[in-house]
C-alpha cells in the first residue's frame, strides 16, 4: 500500500509539472492498437488477442538535451476464451484427479466438503484502467529515427471469470512497468512495440484455491500500437 500511494503522488506530480517543462504547445497525442497476452495473462484469458487505447501528451524540455517524457492514461481489454472447459484437481479418498467444474457444481454440500481441492483452472475477461509516466530515449540506426521508452504505471484490474460468470473483487490499483521501441512513420504518426508487466493477485492467498495464473496473478501483455499527435 505504501508504495502504491508514493507510485500515485510521484505520477500525479509529473501529471502536474508537465506544462511548466513545455517549451510550447502541449504534444497530445491518442493511441490505439492491438494487444497480445503474456504471461498469467495468457493463462487467465486461455486466449491470445485483446486491444487498447491510450491517451496523453509528451515533451522536450530543452534543458533535457534530447531526452522526452510522456504522461498518459487508458484502457486494455484482454477478452476470456468462453468456450474453456473448467476443471478442478481434487483428492475424494482415491488420490489427485482432474473433475470438471460443472461435476463439481452437480454435487450435493457434503459432497463438495468431503473433498480437498488442489488446484483450480477457468478462463476470465481482464479489463483494465491504467495511467503512467515513460522516459523517452531517441536514437538513430543508420538513416533511420527510433525512440526507446521505459517507465512506472498503476493498473486497476477488473476481472470476470467467464463459463460460469462470476465477477472477482479485487480492484485495488497496483504497480507495473512498460518498456518498448517507437518507429516514427511521420511527423505525427508514430508505431511503437511495447510489454507492460503488471500485478492482479500479488501472492498466493491461502483461503484460494491455487490457479496457474489466476492466482497468485501478474498479467502481462504486448502492444502493437499506431499514435496520432496533435
């Protein structure tokens, strides 16, 4: 908690400092594109695609001597894979099998209790809300301009097990990072490729039953987005 509230005032600082570095008109700029899901993500969502978008502004103060910064806000999207077959491992007196979900749910209360459930396996929708702060590096190879970018974010996460529906009620803003490589195409469009690592469930709690990726859970994802500056 305490290094999430630092994490808050540091980006709300820079969010707020940003027009006295301008040396002019704000670069804002909006953000669209796709998603690939990594990691815990890709276990949660069983699924592979997603998409985002973000909006923010960017600047060169002259005494930074090339270097840029961007602050930004936005949203992911990370679909669930519904046609995913749940699946619990338990222990019934006979050792460790694999059920199905909806076998489990067919079980009368005593029969659930009589049982030791090992680990669990769904698939989940993840939405997010996310805001951030890049330090911004351009470069040259050869003829051509690039920009590498790294930095701090928060990420809310808002999570539905999907097949069946259930919401999960962990909200809480937690800390991530992203890094990645810009193409400038024009003078106001720009590509970039970036992997955004982020927590959801940060430990393993011992009232929940254990779930690859889902819990203990730290999504990650790739972006391949195209910016607009204005």
């Amino acid at each position: 908690m305490k290094r999430t509230a630092i994490m808050i005032a540091g980006l709300a600082l820079a969010a707020a400092a940003t027009p006295l570095f301008a040396e002019g008109p704000l670069n804002l700029y909006v953000k669209g594109g796709l998603v690939s899901s990594q990691g815990d993500a890709r276990d949660m969502t069983n699924n592979g695609h997603g998409y985002t978008l973000e909006f923010g502004y960017t600047g060169a103060p002259e005494s930074w001597k090339g270097l840029q910064y961007r602050v930004y806000a936005g949203m992911v999207t990370m679909p669930g894979d519904a046609g995913f077959k749940p699946w619990l491992r338990v222990d019934q007196g006979n050792g460790s099998e694999v059920i199905p979900y909806s076998e489990y749910q067919a079980m009368s209360a005593s029969q659930q209790s009589s049982m030791t459930v090992f680990e669990q396996k769904f698939s989940y929708d993840l939405r997010g809300n996310f805001f951030g702060f890049d330090m911004i590096h351009p470069f040259t190879v050869g003829s051509q301009s690039f920009t590498a970018f790294l930095g701090p974010s928060l990420h809310q996460w808002f999570v539905t097990r999907v097949n069946p529906n259930a919401t999960q009620g962990d909200r809480n803003w937690r800390a991530g990072w992203r890094l990645g490589l810009g193409y400038p195409v024009t003078k106001d469009v720009d590509l970039n490729l970036a992997y955004v690592f982020t927590e959801w469930r940060s430990k393993n709690s011992a009232t929940m039953t254990y779930e690859k990726g889902g819990n203990p859970s730290r999504p990650a994802y790739l972006t391949l987005t195209a910016s607009y500056h204005f």
